[in-house]
C-alpha cells in the first residue's frame, strides 16, 4: 500500500502538468473557433436587422432615419470616435506607461494610475456633461475627449505591467552584451511587453465603442443618435436598428483585438 501511494505522489506532478496542458490546447482551440464564429454572428444579426429594416413599409418618420445615407452616416461617425479616440489613448497611456516604469519615474507611478482611476470609476456621461459645462461648447472633440479619458487607464495600466514582467535576466543578458538602454527598451523590454499592451488595448477599445454611443449627447453624432431618435419619437424599430449596430460594432472591434493578440505579439510568446 505503501508504494502505491509513493507511486501516485510521485505520478501527481506528471498528470497536473499534462492537465494544464491539455487545458491549454482547449483553450487555444476555443479561441479558434471564436476567432470564426464572432465575425459570422456580427454579420448575420447586421445584415438581417438591415434587410428586415430596410424592406418593410417605414412611416415618413422611419423613412427619415432609416435609410443607407443615414445609417452609414452616424456608422462612420461612430467609428470615426471609437478611432481618434484609440489613437489618443495609445498616443498617451503607452509612452507615459513606458516612463513610469524607468528609474527615477516609478514613484509617479501611484499618481498617474490615481487620474486614470478618476476617468475610469466617473460615470461616462459625467464627464461629457462636465466637459460641456466647462467649454460652453458641443461637437466632436467634447465627445472625444471624456471618452478617451475614460478609456485610458487599461492602456496604461497594462503598460506598466507588461514592462514590469520582463525577466530582469533577459535585460542583464543584453547589457551584458553591449547593448544600450534605449536598445534594450525597444528590442527587448517593449516586445515582451506588446501581449500586455495589446491586451489593454483591447478593453480601451470596446469601452470606447460603448461609451461612443452617448457623444449624441453634445452633438458628437454616432449611432447613439439613433437610439435617442427612436426613444424620443417612440420608434421601435429605429431603437433596434441603433442598438443592433451598436452591439455589432463592438464585438467587430472586440475581434479586432483579438486577431492583434494573437498575430502582432512576439512569434515565441503566441
């Protein structure tokens, strides 16, 4: 009895590892399968919502809304946000990520994570109204800008962590060999850190896509509109259309990042 229970002891390490394995490789072939069936779905609910939309007898006041010229209007406005927007998010969190990860920087780090937590826990529609009341103004960048807020800190955050997980053996190894600072950052500190950025990346953008639907509120246009159109005149099938598109749209982008996590990261670490 003994030695069958030093035997399974000793055949524990074995079998756990092979179980984490072989959760690995069904996960990798979940993440497969979703790589194929969300670009399927977003397809299918955006062309039946459209044809069923577009085909039946509208009223004058559906006709006025739902039509292609108005639909990919607010569709491209909509994107249009979600894309300033992302640029300003990487533009900023990834450099200032970058820095407070350096020597003589990190000490900062609590105070910026602090500000990006301001824009992240405030309610989206606070910081728009605030930003209008404050400029006096409506229009695109009043819409832009609190979204952009609000969808920092994931960027940021992740950042600083993708930096702070490389292996301080791998940076030893490369001064070892002559490289210079900026060389270790850029070929081998900030590859290892893509996966983390990527991943925030991510987030930040179904948030902005999301909260993008409220810019309609200082006049920044998106498929909000069609949402308050269709609430506002009791328009059902307006609401749906907006919704429809809207849910669409973020899980388009949602796979967006998840074809960048998995091609754009480093060859070694997919």
């Amino acid at each position: 009895m003994t030695a069958s229970v030093e035997a399974s002891v000793v055949d524990d390490p074995a079998d756990a590892e092979g179980d984490a394995k072989s959760a690995a490789r069904a996960a990798r072939r979940a993440e497969r399968v979703r790589l194929f069936v969300q670009p399927a779905l977003v397809l299918v609910l955006v062309v039946v919502t459209l044809v069923y939309a577009l085909t039946r007898d509208l009223t004058a006041t559906q006709a006025a809304t739902i039509n292609v010229a108005t639909i990919s209007q607010r569709v491209l406005e909509h994107v249009l946000i979600t894309f300033v927007v992302t640029a300003l998010v990487v533009l900023i969190a990834v450099p200032l990520g970058i820095i407070l990860t350096r020597n003589g920087y990190r000490r900062l780090a609590p105070v910026f994570i602090g500000i990006a937590n301001i824009g992240q826990a405030a309610p989206a529609v606070g910081l728009l109204v605030l930003l209008f009341l404050a400029t006096g103004s409506t229009g695109f960048w009043v819409g832009v800008l609190p979204i952009a807020f609000y969808s920092l800190l994931p960027v940021l955050r992740n950042t600083m962590l993708g930096f702070q997980q490389v292996d301080a053996s791998y940076i030893d190894a490369a001064r070892g060999q002559g490289m210079s600072g900026s060389g270790i950052l850029w070929r081998i500190e900030f590859p290892l850190a893509v996966p983390y950025i990527l991943a925030g990346l991510r987030t930040s953008l179904v948030l902005a896509v999301g909260t993008a639907t409220l810019s309609f509120l200082v006049g920044a246009g998106g498929l909000g509109v069609l949402i308050d159109t269709g609430y506002k005149l009791n328009q059902p099938l307006i609401l749906v259309v907006g919704a429809v598109l809207a849910v669409a749209l973020a899980l388009l982008v949602d796979w967006l990042g998840a074809l960048a996590e998995a091609f754009l990261g480093p060859k070694g670490l997919r």
